[in-house]
C-alpha cells in the first residue's frame, strides 16, 4: 500500500517537473519567434511567406495554353511545379525555364518589332536614378530589337549622355513639375495616354512604361511583349488576396473587393492600343477620384489594379521582372532581371 502511494507520489511530481519544463521550452520557443521577428522585422515575415502556396495554373499536367499565339502557346508551363505559370483565364505568367528567349527574339526580329519605353525623371529622381537605368537597360532591355527611350522630365538639359547600340534611339521631353510626388506618379497616365496618340501609334507596336527607380540586372527582352502586360509585385505574389492593399474606399473609382493577383504599376506595357486603354483608364479613374476630392490608397497603382481586374492582362510578368532585394533569398526567384533601387523618399519626394 505504503508502496503504491509512494510511486504514484513520485509520478505527480515527475509530470509536475515535466509541465514545467514544457512551459519553459514553450517560453523559450514563443521568445525566440519574437526576438527573431523584432531583429529581422519583414524580412522574417516574408521568410515564412515563401511557405504560402501560389495559385494553380488550371491545365492539366503537360497541358500547352490554347492561345491563337503560337509563342504562348509552346511555353514550357511544366518546368517550373514551384510556381503559378499561368492564370485562371489562360495568360501566361513569364518564369525563367518557362520559355526559350531565341524563338521570341527570332519571332519579333522577323515581324520587325519595334518598342517604345517611356520613363519620366522629374525634379532630383533625374539626377539621382535616370543614367543608371538608361545605361543597364542598353545592356538588358530587349538588345536585340530596335528601342526609342521617351524620357520625360522638367529639365531637358540634365538628362545624362548615355551611349546607345545601333537601332536605338533616344527622345526628351519636357513636362510640367508638380507640387506632391503623387500628382507626378498619377499624371504620368494622362502624358502616356497623349504621347502613345500623338506619336508612338505612328512608330512603334509596343509600349513598355517604368517607373526610373530601378535598375536592370538580367535579360528583360522580347518574351515580355503581349497586348496587355502587368507585373506581380514582388512583396505580395505569395500572398493570400485578402491581404492584396486594393483601395477599400467605395467612394473611390479604384475601389476593389477581390482580385486575382496584386501588379506593381512600376512596369506594365503592351500593343500601343493596349497600353492607351490602361493609361485612358487610370487617368478617367484618377479624375473622378479628384472631382470628389479623394484619392486612391496607392494612386496610379490602385486604378491599374482595378483595370487588369476589369480587363484582364493577356501576358503577366513574374517578379523576377522588378525583384526587390530586401525581401531575401527565395528558391523561386531563380534570376533577377530588374532590381528595385535603394528610396530615398526623405530627400526626393516633393
Ligand atoms: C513601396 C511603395 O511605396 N510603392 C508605391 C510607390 O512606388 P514608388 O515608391 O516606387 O514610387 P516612386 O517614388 O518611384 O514614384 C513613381 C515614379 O514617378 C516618377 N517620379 C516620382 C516622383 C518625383 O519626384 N519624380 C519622378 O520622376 C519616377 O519615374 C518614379 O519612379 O508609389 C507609387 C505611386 O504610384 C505606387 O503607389 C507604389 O505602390
Ligand atoms: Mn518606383
């Protein structure tokens, strides 16, 4: 008896200690999480997004797109499991391996292709980004087609001399300066929207529009080229669509309950027809929003969003397009083409 209840006394204090110590590892488990969250601030949250599925290309395994587009529809979508390669409405998503960059070169050499790239330096972002951007894209942006770069910016006789190949050419052209940095970013819509009417129609088929903080690193050629081309942002495309930042404002011509992915008005292009439907839309969308005295939560950005939601694009570009590297490492990211300068909104915004 004296035996039993000796044992049975030795075991509640066993499992006594045990629960104790479970509480300190739990603690010291739950500290560690916290500490590496505070030291690694988003780089640590963005470390466990990359464990958040992306969506599903919805064609069977081996499955080519059904596009009249005989280059979308021999993409390879299968050499790449890790990721969404295409989307729901049969565009598909460029990711390196996904695609052979000679049959797009060779495609748009023989339909002599030509592009515009508008991009706008307007106040210090012309002194501060425009010649790095100008001299990476002569190595990276679509080399072996002809480019004209449209700079638009308020002090013409600042733009950097920047030594250009064959087949390309560059234009400047004066605009108004703006008293906020938001009104420049929204305006860029409306100076597109006249340009691509007054001028690109005339010369050129596409049109690629960026924003000037940004430098290219890889390959960004003539595999990007498609009606309507948007851009998933590199901080949202493992998301989950409720977190997406849309405008939540009902009052606002931007505002959106769902979508399907999140673009980054940073880069976004296509036909010339194309890209003046986007850029007339955004700026009608920016209008309204001013006649109420409202703005959209992201500007130009939120208005493109709602577009590709209206309209969906027919090609999307992977982040690999406009990488950012404050994200880190991701296994998926397999090269870098475009990278996101370092801001400096403090000293350059308006
Ligand atoms: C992380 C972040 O905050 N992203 C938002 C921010 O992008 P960004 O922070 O990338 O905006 P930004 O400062 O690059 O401005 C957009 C572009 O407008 C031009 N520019 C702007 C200001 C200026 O004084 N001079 C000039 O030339 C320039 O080409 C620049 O790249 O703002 C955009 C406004 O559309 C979008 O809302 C983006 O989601
Ligand atoms: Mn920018």
């Amino acid at each position: 008896m004296r035996d039993c209840s000796a044992r049975s006394k030795f075991v509640r204090s066993w499992l006594k200690q045990a629960s104790r110590a479970k509480v300190k590892i739990c603690f010291a488990l739950c500290a560690a999480v916290v500490i590496f969250v505070i030291f690694f601030g988003h780089c640590a949250i963005r470390f466990f997004q990359e464990l958040y599925a992306m969506g599903k290309c919805p064609l069977n395994y081996n499955e080519k797109l059904k596009s009249q587009n005989e280059l979308d529809s021999s993409l390879d979508l299968w050499s790449r499991v890790d990721v969404q390669t295409c989307t729901k409405w049969g565009a598909p998503i460029m990711w390196e391996g996904t695609f052979d960059p000679g049959d797009f070169d060779r495609h748009h050499i023989q339909k002599r292709t030509s592009v515009a790239l508008t991009v706008f330096a307007i106040g210090r972002y012309l002194e501060v980004y425009l010649k790095e951007f100008l001299k990476s894209a002569e190595q990276y942006f679509m080399v072996e087609l002809p480019v004209t770069y449209y700079i638009f910016t308020d002090i013409p006789e600042f733009v950097p001399k920047v030594k250009l190949m064959k087949q390309r050419h560059m234009k400047v052209i004066q605009v108004k300066n703006q008293k906020r940095w938001q009104d420049i970013s929204m305006l860029r819509m409306k100076t597109i929207a006249d340009f691509i009417e007054s001028h690109i129609q005339h010369w050129h088929q596409y049109i690629f529009c960026f924003d000037v903080d940004q430098v290219f690193v890889g390959r960004f050629g003539s595999e990007a080229l498609g009606e309507t081309v948007g851009l998933l942002h590199a901080f949202y495309y493992r998301s989950h669509v409720k977190d997406y930042t849309y405008d939540r404002n009902p009052e606002s011509a931007a505002y959106m309950v769902t979508g399907d992915f999140y673009y980054h008005a940073a880069i976004f292009g296509g036909t010339w027809q194309g890209v003046k439907n986007i850029t007339e839309f955004c700026h009608q969308g920016i209008m309204k929003d001013k006649e109420k005295n409202i703005e959209a939560l992201w500007h130009d950005e939120s208005h493109l969003n709602k577009y590709f939601w209206l309209h969906k694009p027919s090609k999307v570009l992977s982040p690999e397009y406009c990488w950012s590297t404050i994200i880190g490492f991701r296994f998926d990211i397999r090269v870098h083409r475009l990278l996101w300068a370092t801001k400096f909104y403090d000293i350059l915004r308006t």
